[in-house]
C-alpha cells in the first residue's frame, strides 16, 4: 500500500496501453478499458486519501534513493484531495462520456494519459518532475481539445497549446532560476537552500515570478487567460468538462504548492512585490472575468469566462497565506470544481437534447428538459455561492481568512463576487423556468432518460451520428448537482482532516 | 520491400508545393538508402545500448533508429513503408516499449522495493541490467514514436481522404 | 572563452534571427535546422555530449523533417519580400521579457566558474560521487535519467507515447495507420 | 561591465533567443513559424540551464574518465525537455496541417478570423 | 431556561420541504397536490404549537445536526422569539393555502405546481430563518428563502415580472452579501456566531470600529427584506407576483424574516446593551422613522391597490424596525408585536386586494367605488385591517403601536413619537378613501359584470368563460374577452369599471369560500389581538423575548 503514490501515477497509464492494444482488435472497446482502470483509480486513490488526510503528512521516495537525490512524492491532505478529485470527476466525465463520445480508443487512452499527468502533478514533490507531469498534462489536453470535429476545435486546440507551451515553459525558466541559485530540486530542499541564498537575491526573484507567471497562464488568469475560451468552448462536451474542472484546478494546486512549499509564507512576507502581486491579479481576474463572462452569449464561453473568475478566488485566498484561507481555498476547488464540471455536462446535454449553445437557446429550458435545468439551476446557483451548497463553504473560509489577514480590498471584492457572478447566471435562470420555448423549438424529452435521438447539430461533439441523451450523462449530471449540495456537509470534518496540512503548508 | 509505384494521391509525398511536384522514384536514392540504412540503423542500436557506459542512451538511440526508417519511407515511398511496417505491429512495439519500462518499476514493487528501486529486483547487477532494458525501452518507444509521428503528419488529416484540398 | 565558441555563438544568434526573420517558411525551416545544429556544437562545447546527440538527431533530424513534412501537407505562401514585418507589440513584449531577464544577469554565476551553486551543490557532487556505485553506470547522466530521476524519464516516455496517441487523436486517424 | 558581459555570454545569448522566441509566437503571422518560435524559446531556457552546469576544464560526467566533471543534472533535465519539445512540436503541426485543410490558410489572423464566424 | 434536544424543529422546518416532491409529483392532480399543502400546512403548524407551551414555560428545543463551520454549529433552536415567527409564520400559511386554491383557480393560472411547491419551499426557509441558532444558519436560510421566492415573483412569466424577479434577486443577494460580511466580521471579532440573549460577550469589548461596521452590514443585510428605504423599492416591484404570494411573502415570511434577523442582531448578537453603547441604534431608529413617514406619503399617491399596501408594508415595518432600534424595553415589546400584529392585519388588506382581482378584476383605487355592495364581507374586513393599520383601538394595531408610543417617550425619543403620530395620521390619510370608495360611492352606471362560476368557485378564466358560454349575456361576454384578453394576469392595468356592482348577499355569494374563509379568518385574528392581547399568546411570547434579552419585565 506505501507504493500507492507511484502506483496511482502508472495505473492510467497501463489502462492507457491496454485501450490501445485492444483497439487492434475491437474498435469500441476503449470505454471499458478506461471505465475499469478508473473505477481501480478511485479505490486506490480513496486509499491513498485515507493515508494523507489522517496524520502528519509524508512523503514516499520513488526507487529508495535518498531524498533530495531522488524524486519525492508528497502524501499529504492537499495532495490526496487532489488525487481522489481527479480520480472521481474522470469518472463522472467518463460515465457521460460513453454515449457522448468521442468513443475512439486512442481518444480514451489519451483520457487515461491526462489522469496521469493530473494525478502525477498532484503528487509529485519535486520542481522539475512537476514540468514533466504538466506537460503530460497539457500535451494530452491539447490533443482532446483538437478531438471535436471541425476546425474550430483544432484553431482552439492550436492555440491552447501555444499560449500553454509558453506558459510551462515560462515556469521551467523560473525552475532553472531557482535550480541556478541553489543547485537543487527537490521543493523541500528547495525551500531551504533558497532561505539560505536569502529572498534578496534577484535570482530568487526571478524564479517566483517567472513560476508564479507561467502558472497564472495554466490557471488562466486575467490577463494570460486567453485560451481558455476557445479551449473550453471548441472541444467537445465531455472534453470540456474534464478539462474545465481538473487542469486549471490542478494547476492552481501546483501554484499553491510551489509557492507555500517552496517559497513558503516568509518569502512573501520578505519580497515587497510577491503578495501584491498574486493578489492584484487574483481581483483583477475576478472583477474582469465576471464581466466577460457577462459579455459573452455562448454557453461554454460565458463557463469559461466564469472559470476565470472564480480562480480569482483562489489566487486571492493563495495570496492573504493563512490557514482560515488555505482551507477554504482547498474546498473552493474541489467545489468549484464538481460545480464546473457539471456545469459543462449539463450544457452538453442541453446541446444534445435541444441542440442549443447560446445563451437564447435556453428559454423554456424548464419545461423541455426538467432534468438538465433543474441540476443547472442547482449548479449555478451552488457557484454563485447560495448556502448549502459547496460554493458557500470555500466562500466563506475565503472571506473569514482575508479578514483575518487584514485584507480588506480583497474581501470586499470576494464579497461582491457573488453578485458579480449572479450577473451572468440570473439570465440563464431567468431564461431557463420564467420564458417560453421560442416558437417551433425542438421540445426536448419529456423525460430526459428516454434517449429520443435529437438532432446533434452541435458542432464540438466527437460522434454526432446518434448523439440522443442517455441514461449516463443525465445520471452524471445529477451527480454533479447532488454533490454540489451535499459535499458542504463534509466540511467539518475535511477542515480537522486538513489541518495538519495546513500546518505545515505555512511553517 | 518493392517500390511499387505511387499512383494513389493519399501516399503522395514530396518537399514543396504537394502534388505539384509528386513524388518520383529515383533509383539513385533507393540505392544509397538501401546501402545506408542498415548502418544507421546499426549505429542507433549502438547509442542505444551503450547510453550506460558512454554518450547515447535510448532516447538518442531510438532517434536515430527512427530516422534509418525515415529514410527508407522518403525513398521507398511513404505507403509501401507503411505496409510494409503494420500498424498492429508499430502499435504492439510502442506498449511493448512502455510496459518494459513500467514492468521494471513494477518488478521492484512486486520484489517488495519501491517503484524503479531496481536493485530490489533479486537478479545479479540488477541495477545495470535494469537500466539498459529501461534504455532499450524508451528506444523502442521513440523509434515507433518517430515512424508514426512521420506517418501520421505524411497522411493528414482523416478528412483529406475523401476530399483533396489545396489552394 | 575561446574563439571557437565566441564563433558558435554568433552563428547560433544569427541563424536563429535567420529563422525569425526570413519570410519564406522553407528557408526558416533551413535555418532553423542550421540553429539545432549550431545548438548541438554549443553543447558539446558546454561538455554536455548526451544533450548533443540529441540535439543533432531531434532538432537537426526529426524536428527538421516533420516542419518540412508540414509544408509539404499545407503551403508554402510565396512571397517577394524576403524579409517579415516586425511586428512592434511582439517587439515590445520579447524586449520587456528580455530587458527583465537581463536584470538578473549580474546575480547569475559567471559560465565556466567552479563554485557555482550547481557545480558545488550536495546533488551534484552526490551524483558524481555515488553513481557508479549505487547504479553500476559510468555514465552519470545516464545513471541519473535512469535511476535516480527514473519518474522523470518514465514522465518522458509518456509524453512521447501521449504525442504520438494525441497526434492520431488530432488527425482522427486510427492506429498508427 | 564588460567582464560581466563576457563572463556571460553564454546566458545572455540564451535571453536573446528567449526573446527571439517569444517574438516569433507572438508576433508571426505564420502558424509553422510560430510553432518554430517555439522550438527557439525553448532551447533558450535549454541554454541557460546547461551553461550553469559547464565548468571550465571539467570534462562530460563519463565517470570512466578523469575528474572533474560538469553536473549531470542539467543534462538530465534538458534532455527530457528536449523530448517534450519534439512531442509538443509534433502535435502542432497534426494540428496545422488540419486547420490547413479546414480552412486553407496559415495565416493565424485569417483562421481565428473564420473559426470565430462559427 | 432549559434545553431540550428534540427533532422537532428541525421537523417543523422540513416538513414543508419533504412535501415539495409529492407537490411536484402529483402535478397532473391539482386536488391530491393541493391536498399535500394543506396537510404539510396543518403539519407544520401542529408542530410549532406543540413547541408552544414548553418555550412559554422557558425551554428551548434545540435540534443540533453537527458541526457546520468553525464557530458555528447546524443546530435549530426553537426559542421564544424564534417560535414568535414560526408560529405567525407557520398559522398563516394555512389561511394562506386555502386562499391560494382560490386565488389560483379562480384564475386559472398557469405553472401552478410550480407555485405550489415553491410555496412550500419559502415557509420552510422561513421557519428556518425563525429557528437558526446562529448567523450561519440564519443566512443559509435567508438565502435559500431567496432562491424559493424567486420563482413567485417571476411567476407570471410576463417581462414586467422577470425584471421584477430581477431587481428582486439583484437587491436580496446583495443583502445577502452584506449579512455574509457582517457575519465575517463578527466571526473574526469574536470566534462565534451564534445567538446569545443579551448579545455575543465578544463584541462589547471589541474594536468600536469594526463592531460598528458589523452591526451597519448586518442591519444592511436584513433591512433589505426588511424593506429598509433605501433598499426598500424591490417590494413594490415584486407585487407583480400573485396576490397571495405578496400576501404572506411580501407582508409577512420575506419582509418578517428580514425584520427579523435584525432582531436577532439587536437582542441575540449584540445585546440591546451593546448597540446603545456603540451608538448604533440611534441611525438605526431615524433610517427607520424616515422610512415609517416617506413610505406613507408615497402609499397615498398609489392608485394602485397592492401598491399602496405595498408602501403601507415599507411604512410598517419599519414601526418594527423603530421599535427595536428605540432599545426601550417597552418599545421592544412593541416593536415585536408588531410583527403578527402587522402579519394579520396586511395579509387581510392583501387577501381581500386579491379577491377583488379575482372576483371583478379590479386592482386601481380609482375603479372601487361602491364595490362594497359586490362584496361586503370582503370590504369589511379590510375596513377592519385598515383601521387597525391606522391604530385605531380594539383592532391589533393598535396594541403594538401603543406600546411602541410609549417606549419611545420613555427614552426619551419623543421626535419618533412624533413620527409615529404622523405616520398613524397617514394611515388613516391612505386607507380611508379605500374604504369610503367601497362603501359610500357608487358608480354612475349600473351594468353588470359577468361571473361564471367554476367547480370550486371562482372564475374560471375570463376568455375561456366567454368563449364557452356564449349564450351569457352578450354584452358581458364582449366586455369579458375585452378584459381577459389583454390583461390576464395584469395587476396594473386599469378597468373601465362603467359597469355598477351586483350586490351580493354578506354569506359568501361574493366569492368561494376558499378565499372569503381566509379574509375572514385574518380580520378576526387581528381584532382578538387587539381586544384581548393578553389571551392571544404573541404578547406572552414577546415579553418573554424582552425580559430574556432586557432583563426588564414589562
């Protein structure tokens, strides 16, 4: 069991090698493939959970060799969050993604690749092998984005890719920085050679802002968020889903590692430009994202837009570096993430059954298909922030730890985030249960299980041959929404869980 | 390996301006890359298998591999290559390549050591011999990796099958 | 620094703004490939022959020969100018970025120093003392690709592996055909 | 100044291809060229790692010959960053040649143009 | 002062919430849905009374669900100020229900089940938000109270009601904003959020400043539903909604719930004590007196009928608010009296505003005159609220005002008082042209209005009615399809009333009685609360909340 940190990293890929293998033969065939790896990736990676939330956290040091010389991996609360969320949101997708497509097997094994470079991003403990998994990450990302039919999704894949590649190579420039001061990798070590080199240095410098910027660009951040739109709104639905709720969450945790772990709390306190800096961008983007968001009339653009914003929230909880925000800024992703990811399903399955994209598209939604809006309306108003839902809880941890640390600026944004974030949701509501179906509209099923075989004239789906809704994707859209609801009430306890984390994230 | 001609547009390839200026068998070519391609071919199993003690190691060794086989497509002709090397075995050959690797870490696991702790694999000079299957698994990967790439770029898009597009 | 590398130098610097500025793709491509090539030369001057070897086979090899496959697929848009238009807002970053580099420059160890963090690091000298023994590999890059930095190379592999199921992915071809 | 400058030519050669890269990605109107901008950026930062490594008189890290040697550890690092360059690279250009037969230019102005219209 | 552990409040909160999906389920059978309100309805109701007796006695039922967040537990409590809201809460929504069945069907509106269930939804938040025992818990209801009355007021699905929804949504989440921050605050400042008679220890001794500016968001925050000017102008807007929704949403669970969190804020958070010494009530107190004189001033230029009683609303509350912003024991009390005492008195003057819009499709001032004859019960009963509004005694209003007159002398407040008087004088200013209308004019021409009766009563649609009995006297139909045709659902829109009212027999030939039996029910509440205030059990429960939080028994 103490090899769960590697195991979890190599499994997607042995489900990536059998998905392929067994492509020669049977065409379909990478669905199960994916479906019984990941069901594994969740047992092993609760497992695992069980081992980072209880305790003092460890760490498991890959081929015995000694620690700062080999790879550390890193088993605490942060990371086993991250783990068993990526492990069960590539579930959730995969469910609706079986009818949803795309069904090839090379495109599930590149689904199981991306597991890996999330998981291993999660994981890992050292600076470098982080470059590794991100680009396995984004590498694998691009590919799905550019797996929808049509040109856009390869202009929108291309341009991913790009502004990606930039931004991780950005970060591995900050890395050779710090690599440079110190002569080290290893974050822990990292850590205290570069006390030892004393934050004045402007090679230290240096390497948090180039790591900070290139990881602002895999968050997407106003203003280097500018794939992200495309990215989210030209690949197909389940791509998008996957992709909306874990790479940008996963990035914001390698943020919230490198920064804490390596650079730790006192080198904010020491460098006059660090804190403002993560904290300008973080109510820069939050203010901004929300009013494109606002601007935008497609669906997944606005989501998108949406995403932007609310990973303000993280950044701001990141920058103000005490426990209060360290724990809202953990449950904030996850719930964001649940809530996001669901959000993009449910808008696949609107443009499935009704076949609609924008925002005008969604009058009546209510009567047509109940299922499909009653869970968005859930999901929205969960990130707007309405109690019980998780969206509260990450709020309120948020806006507790900004005032613990004085900041008032940020709060007072945070704060009127919600109503920010109302701006562009309340339409939908609004369009969805209190207007009629435009005249002549597709009356979606009745009863959104029954697949009726609408007409799938979306233009991001993989298979659009007999793209109805089935049983999977409503069921993992209802998940999404119960979830939304009822993660809050594990909160307490995921707080104690989390707190010796939290400790030793900020000594 | 024949070279047969290349009547059919998809298996079509040429520096410039595509089918403007298609591809024409040059016996020339054909006959220095059958001379030449044997060594290279020779030289990346050499970097490959000698990245232990000297400059080279899989990587570089399953690049140059790669590029012997390149060689042969760009003289032979892309499709004939392509037959000629399947698709089931370049894609067999790849996962053989990565499971090698992961097989390792994982025969340390199973011998009760850490993943890629290779001297807990209960074989004399383990660690060695644990490093060159490694090395020779990323070759295999590369190699492949390198040939597919090429193959895939040379086809395009699934689209251009049934269209031909140009300017 | 000696005159050969100084040589090198300026062929890197030239062939890479060659490749910027040439107009007609093909020709950039060429000096592109003429730049892995100076690159690899710098290696090998830099004592690094692994990253050489590489550097000739990918970037003067592979890397080459996909860009050339590339225009062989799509276009190579004529042109009578020889030279691109700068584009000033790509200026203006590229020399924002460059002038933010260049700042650090006087912290940065003088190249070729022995007592530099690297060179005197507890890793590196971990490394060179310890790898022939731990590892049984005299060559210490390959011993710590291997072995002590073997999830990295793992990572590598995947990354090759996941370019070449994500190219098919992109090009929706099936496998490997 | 000038000491410093020679001591660090190597470094300051890898920020001008650093800039000349970026230039390139942002500013090339031609995709393939903007994916070579890429290659360009990043063997900059591959520059800059490896001359921190080189140590003058130091021979390559092949423990069968004589001391003393330059780190491994760069290598290591470049080497794989190399490898991720190809693939990234590969990637791209699937992706070019496909947007190329979508819509028949290479022009990145022309092709966000289209695909915005659908 | 004992606590009980018992599931019955959290029982009295769910039970509506549990009935939400028969409601939804049973939406093709208006009778079996129907049904399931009613008895969720009496459910509820029999559970807060069953809570009665013991928070008389002193105890309080605590149902603790676990740890919430740092600071604060999920844990209901039913305590005497809490049972005080469930109670008005919880009983008018039974009145409530039957009227809706009327209301609905008498207009034969659409979404009904929707309606329905959304109902519910609201008065279980409602008597969340009556028995949160903390901030955290009081805002998760006050939001969710939010979300569940959005669809009402967007019920009508015309542009005139989604830009009300919006403007609802838009102040009552920023509302909601300011009750997050100040519960923020007061977390930081104290370590806890949770309600304390006599107020938080904590935050008599922290920082001024920052205590100040709590109270100043928190009583922000819930002076919105409170209807607060200047954040009062959603409530007019929202009375776009059906008549029953604006009748116990916006007179009593919606605009009460805001009133009271600002209870609670004054007794349970900061302690009548603290917000003295801090110097918050008096701003407090003048917000609320400026809003008692201008709310009345705009409710007599209102033509409209639910627009008056609307700005009437506005004007009452903030007697409430006043009242407890005054921080005079006795003026608490009345202050908290106020609150069922204004819940009987405007869910009458609304239920009768309604049955006049189902009955004859009047909603303007102007059209009423001699619409007493057509429906005598009706009018009485809202000749009664409407004197009880004004103070007059014998009627509820008068009781609370009392006691609210004389707290405020008695500190020394006399400049409210006179408020007070001036306001009571515009009452009368507001509501006896009403009434006079209704009974002592008649209009010029006497021409019947058509009224086809459904199954239940009522009308059952103006269009349909004419379309489907065409051998009804031509010239009604005519002027029916004229009417309906255009302004099914319009609130606004004015009546050329040429025609003169029927009479109609006082025994409830004027209407079903599933609406005249909730008029009546109401009226008759407001005079025992004003006859016998002493046997109605609001004032025992209130001065117990005043002596609880005070220490003075008034």
């Amino acid at each position: 069991m103490s090899d769960l940190p590697a195991l979890l990293v190599v499994l997607p890929i042995l489900g990536a090698l059998v998905s392929l293998l067994a492509g020669i033969r049977l065409d379909r065939s990478g669905w199960y493939v994916a479906a019984a790896t990941l069901s594994v990736q969740v047992a092993g990676a609760v497992a695992f959970a069980a081992d980072g939330l209880s305790g003092a956290p460890g760490s498991y040091a890959v081929g015995d060799f000694t620690i700062p010389y080999g790879i550390e991996l890193l088993v605490d609360g942060l990371s086993a969050t991250m783990v068993v969320l990526v492990a069960v949101v590539a579930l959730g997708v995969l469910a609706y993604a079986r009818h949803a497509g795309p069904r090839s097997n090379r495109f599930y094994s590149t689904y199981l690749l991306l597991v890996t470079g999330l998981t291993g991003m999660s994981v890992t403990g050292d600076a470098f092998n982080m470059y590794v998994f991100l680009e396995i990450t984004g590498l694998t990302a691009y590919a799905l984005v550019a797996s929808g039919e049509g040109g856009r999704s390869a202009v929108a894949g291309l341009k991913y890719l790009l502004v990606g590649t930039f931004g991780a190579s950005l970060y591995l420039l900050g890395v050779g920085y710090a690599y440079i001061a110190t002569g080290t990798l290893n974050m822990a070590d990292l850590s205290a050679e570069l006390a030892a080199v004393g934050y004045a240095s402007p090679l230290v410098r240096a390497s948090f802002a180039f790591v900070v910027v290139g990881l602002f660009v895999k968050v997407a951040m106003f203003p280097l968020h500018t794939w992200q739109p495309e990215a989210y709104a030209g690949s197909p639905d389940s791509v998008s889903a996957l992709i909306a709720s874990l790479v940008s969450t996963v990035s914001a945790y390698a943020l919230v590692r490198i920064v804490l772990t390596v650079f730790t709390p006192e080198f904010l306190e020491a460098v006059p430009f660090a804190r403002p800096l993560l904290a300008a961008t973080a109510a820069i983007s939050i203010v901004v994202g929300s009013g494109l968001a606002v601007a935008q009339t497609e669906i997944k653009r606005m989501l998108a837009y949406s995403s932007v914003s609310q990973f303000g929230l993280v950044v701001a909880a990141l920058s103000v570096t005490n426990a209060t925000a360290l724990v809202g800024l953990a449950i904030h992703l996850v719930g964001h993430a649940v809530m996001k990811g669901g959000l993009f399903l449910a808008a696949g399955l609107v443009a499935t059954g009704v076949g609609g994209r924008s925002v005008s598209d969604y009058d009546g939604l209510g009567s047509r298909m109940p299922a499909a809006a009653a869970a968005f309306g859930v999901l929205t108003l969960g990130m707007v922030g309405v109690p019980p839902a998780i969206g509260f809880f990450g709020k309120w941890y948020i806006v507790v730890g900004t005032l613990e640390a004085g900041a008032w600026g940020l709060a007072v944004v945070i704060l009127l985030s919600t109503l920010l974030t109302l701006a562009y949701f309340a339409r939908l509501l609004e369009r969805m249960f209190f207007r009629e179906a435009p005249a002549g509209a597709e009356t979606g099923p009745a009863d959104a299980a029954v697949a009726d075989g609408g007409e799938g004239h979306d233009v991001g789906s993989g298979s659009s041959a007999d793209s109805g809704v089935s049983l999977g994707m409503v069921a993992a859209v209802l998940a999404a929404a119960l979830l939304a609801v009822g993660l809050g009430a594990a909160v307490p306890a995921y707080e104690s869980a989390l707190a010796p984390t939290v400790e030793v994230l900020l000594s | 390996m024949s070279s047969s001609s290349t009547a059919d547009g998809d298996d079509e390839f040429s520096l410039g301006n595509g089918p403007d200026r298609p591809y024409v068998e040059s016996p020339i070519i054909m006959a220095t890359v059958r001379i030449v391609a044997p060594f290279v071919f020779t030289l990346g199993a050499f970097v490959m298998f000698h990245g232990a003690d000297s400059a080279g190691g899989g990587f570089q060794g399953g690049v140059i591999v790669g590029t012997a086989i390149l060689m042969i497509a760009i003289a032979f002709g892309v499709g004939p290559t392509r037959d000629w090397l399947s698709a089931s075995m370049l894609t067999a050959l790849v996962v053989l390549g990565l499971a090698l690797f992961m097989g390792i870490g994982l025969a340390a696991v199973a011998s009760g050591g850490a993943f890629l702790e290779y001297t807990a694999i209960p074989v004399a000079h383990s660690s060695k011999y644990g490093i060159e299957l490694v090395e020779v698994g990323i070759g295999i990967i590369v190699s492949v990796t390198v040939v597919g790439l090429f193959f895939a770029l040379a086809a395009g898009h699934s689209n251009e099958d049934d269209e031909e597009v140009e300017q | 620094m000696t005159p050969v590398e100084w040589a090198v130098l300026a062929f890197v610097l030239g062939s890479a703004l060659a490749t910027a500025l040439l107009r007609d793709v093909l020709a950039s491509i060429i000096a592109f490939a003429a730049y892995s090539l100076g690159i690899a030369v710098v290696w090998l001057l830099l004592r690094a022959p692994d990253v050489g070897l590489t550097e000739a086979a990918v970037g003067a090899g592979v890397t080459t020969v996909l860009f050339l496959l590339t225009i062989a697929k799509t276009v190579r848009p004529a042109s009578d100018d020889l030279f691109v238009d700068v584009d000033l807002t790509a200026a203006g970053v590229s020399a924002l970025l460059v002038a933010a580099l260049a700042t650090t420059l006087s912290a940065l160890p003088p190249v070729g120093s022995s007592s530099t963090p690297v060179a005197t690091s507890r890793v590196t000298n971990y490394y060179l003392e310890n790898a022939y023994t731990e590892t049984e590999v005299e060559n210490a890059v390959t011993a710590v690709l291997a072995a002590y930095r073997g999830f990295d190379t793992l990572g590598e592999a995947v990354v090759v592996f996941a370019a070449l199921i994500g190219l098919l992915v992109v090009l929706d071809r099936g496998v490997l055909a | 100044m000038i000491d410093v400058l020679v001591d660090r030519a190597y470094f300051v050669v890898a920020f001008l291809l650093l800039g000349i890269g970026a230039h390139m990605v942002i500013g090339d109107r031609n995709l393939v060229k903007k994916v070579i901008g890429l290659n360009v950026f990043q063997s900059g930062i591959f520059l800059f790692l490896i001359a921190s490594a080189y140590v003058t008189g130091a021979s390559a890290p092949l423990l069968s010959e004589p001391g003393p040697y330059v780190s491994p550890l760069p290598h290591v690092l470049i080497l794989t960053a190399i490898v991720v360059g190809v693939s990234l690279t590969a990637v791209a250009l699937g992706l070019i040649v496909r947007i190329y037969g979508e819509y028949g230019t290479l022009r990145a102005d022309l092709v966000s143009e289209v695909s915005d219209g659908e | 002062m004992t606590d009980i552990t018992s599931l019955r409040p959290l029982a009295a909160v769910l039970v509506s919430a549990v009935a939400i999906a028969p409601i939804l389920l049973s939406g093709s059978r208006p009778n079996v849905r129907e049904s399931w309100t009613a008895v969720a309805a009496l459910a509820k109701f029999g559970i807060v009374v069953s809570m009665v007796p013991g928070v008389l006695a002193g105890d309080t039922y605590v149902t603790d669900l676990g740890s919430f967040l740092p600071g604060a537990r999920f844990a209901l409590e039913a305590d005497a100020l809490g049972v005080l809201f469930a109670l008005l809460a919880s009983f008018l929504w039974i009145v409530t229900s039957s009227y809706s069945i009327g209301y609905m069907r008498g207009l034969d509106e659409h979404g009904q089940t929707r309606y329905f269930a959304a109902f519910a939804a609201s008065v279980s938040a409602a008597v969340g938000v009556a028995f949160a025992s903390n901030l955290l818990v009081i805002f998760v209801f006050y939001e969710l109270l939010t979300v569940a009355t959005y669809p009402l007021v967007a019920h009508d699905e015309t542009d005139e009601a989604r830009s009300a929804a919006r403007k609802y949504l838009a102040y009552t989440f920023g509302g909601g904003v300011a009750v997050l921050a100040g519960t923020a605050l007061v977390y930081w400042l104290t370590g806890t959020v949770a309600f304390t008679p006599g107020g938080i220890e904590g935050l008599a001794s922290a920082d001024p400043m920052f205590a100040r500016l709590a109270f100043a968001l928190l009583a922000s925050g819930f002076g919105v539903k409170a209807a607060l000017m200047p954040l009062h102008s959603w409530l007019p807007d929202a009375m776009v909604a059906p008549t029953p929704v604006s009748a116990l949403l916006h007179a009593v669970a919606v605009v009460k719930s805001g009133v009271f969190g600002i209870a609670r804020v004054v007794l349970d958070v900061f302690g009548p004590e603290t917000v003295g010494n801090l110097g918050m009530g008096l701003p407090l107190a003048a917000v609320a007196a400026f809003t008692l004189v201008v709310a009345s001033v705009i409710a007599l230029r209102q033509d409209n009928l639910k627009r008056r009683l609307a700005f009437s609303t506005v004007s009452q509350l903030s007697y409430i608010v006043l009242g407890l912003a005054v921080l005079a024991p006795t003026s608490l009390v009345g202050g908290l009296l106020h609150i069922p005492a204004h819940g009987f008195m405007k869910i009458t003057l609304f239920f009768a505003a309604g049955a006049l819009h189902v009955e004859t499709h009047t909603d303007d001032i102007s059209d009423m005159a001699g619409i007493g004859r057509r429906m005598p019960l009706t009018m009485a009963a809202f000749a009664v609220a409407a004197a009880g509004m004004a103070g007059i005694p014998l009627v509820a209003g008068f009781v609370s005002k009392y006691f609210l007159l004389i707290g405020s002398i008695s500190a020394g407040q006399t400049l409210f008082a006179v408020a007070l008087l001036v306001s009571g004088v515009l009452n009368i200013g507001y509501f006896w042209p009403v009434v006079y209308t209704a009974f002592f004019e008649s209009p010029e021409e006497t021409d019947e209005k058509p009224l086809i009766s459904g199954p239940l009563g009522g009308r059952l649609s103006w269009g349909r009615a004419a379309v489907a009995d065409p051998a009804a006297d031509d010239h009604a139909g005519a002027d029916a399809v004229a009417d309906g045709g255009g302004d099914a659902y319009g609130h606004e829109g004015g009546h050329d009333h040429a025609a003169g009212w029927e009479r109609r027999k006082w025994t409830g030939g004027e209407s079903t009685w599933f609406m005249i039996a909730p008029i009546l029910v109401t009226a008759l509440g407001s005079i025992v609360l004003g006859i016998v205030p002493d046997g109605a059990v609001f004032l025992r429960i209130v001065r117990l909340i005043v002596a609880g939080a005070t220490g003075v028994h008034v």
